[in-house]
C-alpha cells in the first residue's frame, strides 16, 4: 500500500525560485493537509483541505498556495522562495469528519533554500 | 497562546523501565481528540495512540498507554518496558471539535533516548 507519497523527497531551491510539493493519497480520503517541521516548533499547519474543492488556511500561510486538484491530490506552491522556508514539509490525510481517526503522513519533503 | 504543551524537550530512561511523556492541552471545546505520534529518526510519523474527550477509559495500545486527566487537561503518554527502539520523538496533538476535516495541533515534541 502506497499510502500518501510526497514527492520531491528533497529540493534544493535558490531565493526567489519557485516551486510545487506534490502529494497523492491512495486511501479515498476526504481531507488532506500540509504541515511543516522545524527544530523546536514541532509541526505546524500551512493550509488544508477539508475535502475535495475546498482549501483553508492553517497556522502559517504566507508565502504558500495550495491546490486540491481532486480528491487524491493535494500540492503546496513556492511563488518565491525564501530562506525562512527551509523546512520538512509533510503531506496527511484522513478519512472524513468527526474526532476520531488519526492522520496518516507521507514521508517527507526536505527543503533547502539558500 | 499554546494550545499543545510538551514541557519536556528531552528525556533519559534505562531500558525495560517505564517513561511517562507529559503533554498539556488547552481548549474549550468539549468535544475534542488527543493524538501521540511517534517520529524516529529516519523521519516518517507513526501514529501511536488516541483519546477521545468523551471517552470513559484511558486509551492503551499494547505497551502504550494514555493517562488521561480531563479536569487537569493533561494527556501523558507512558511507555512500559522501553526499548531501544522506542528511542525517537514524540509528539502529542489535538483535534478540537466536531468540524467535517478538523485539524491537528501539535506540540514541540519531546525527544526520548533509552540507555541499554
């Protein structure tokens, strides 16, 4: 079972450079979300999907856009990158509403930029 | 304002002794998820264990057990005979409310290394 794929697995990017995370999930599920990772911070939520055509955005937008371009996938954009946005970046989804039912992640996305 | 606390950035235990991971949480919603995942090294996050804010019973999956204390809002995880391989990070998150794709908050994480 693939699960959620994240692709590229690592990206190194130039200031001013753009570029889009991919991530597809294989498991029908409703919502999927991007979060980023940093020393210290734990993960914090970019922007969401509560399901297919709709996007919000989480704790740290700025400098990010989203697409849900189905039910299955889910990509972040880069306009133009910037130092501060060298971070693990994960992709999650879960199956629909309600509390329960955990987050399943994809393995990570590094990202360097200089 | 924090709405995941994890106040220990990292912890020590010898192995086949128990760890307790301590995570605070705050929120006025009454109808909530708590999360623990665990991330090793090699980066993928694991899910570990939930409880809901209803639930009457602390939740336990095999040596992972969930101390919950709704009034203190604390949600510890604690670990029974740790093994080496539980040497990792841990994160405690939560879902607030009832919302059709709600999101989870997490804590800083806490690092966890066991000694042989």
């Amino acid at each position: 079972n693939a699960g959620v794929t994240q692709t590229p697995k690592f990206q190194v990017l130039k200031t001013g450079q753009s570029m889009t995370l991919q991530c597809a999930q294989d498991m029908n599920h409703n919502s999927m979300y991007w979060y980023r990772q940093d020393p210290g911070m734990g993960l914090r939520l970019i922007y969401y999907s509560a399901s297919e055509g709709t996007t919000d955005k989480g704790e740290v937008p700025n400098g990010y856009n989203v697409s849900r371009l189905n039910k299955r996938e889910f990509s972040l954009r880069l306009e133009s990158a910037a130092p501060s946005q060298t971070s693990v970046y994960f992709c999650a989804s879960r199956q629909g509403n309600g509390n329960t039912g955990e987050l399943f992640f994809g393995e990570g996305s590094r990202l360097t930029v200089l | 304002a924090q709405k995941i606390t994890q106040t220990q950035p990292g912890m020590f235990v010898q192995e086949k002794e128990a760890v307790t991971l301590d995570c605070t949480y705050d929120t006025s919603d009454p109808s909530y998820g708590l999360f623990w995942y665990k991330q090793p090294s090699s980066g993928e996050m694991i899910f570990l264990i939930y409880q809901g804010s209803y639930d009457q019973q602390n939740a336990t999956e095999g040596r992972y057990s969930l101390n919950f204390q709704k009034a203190r809002k604390s949600a510890n995880l604690v670990i029974s005979a740790s093994q080496l391989g539980d040497s990792a990070m841990y994160f405690c998150a939560m879902r607030e409310g009832l919302e059709y794709g709600n999101k989870l908050v997490f804590g800083a994480g806490t690092i966890l290394r066991v000694k042989s």
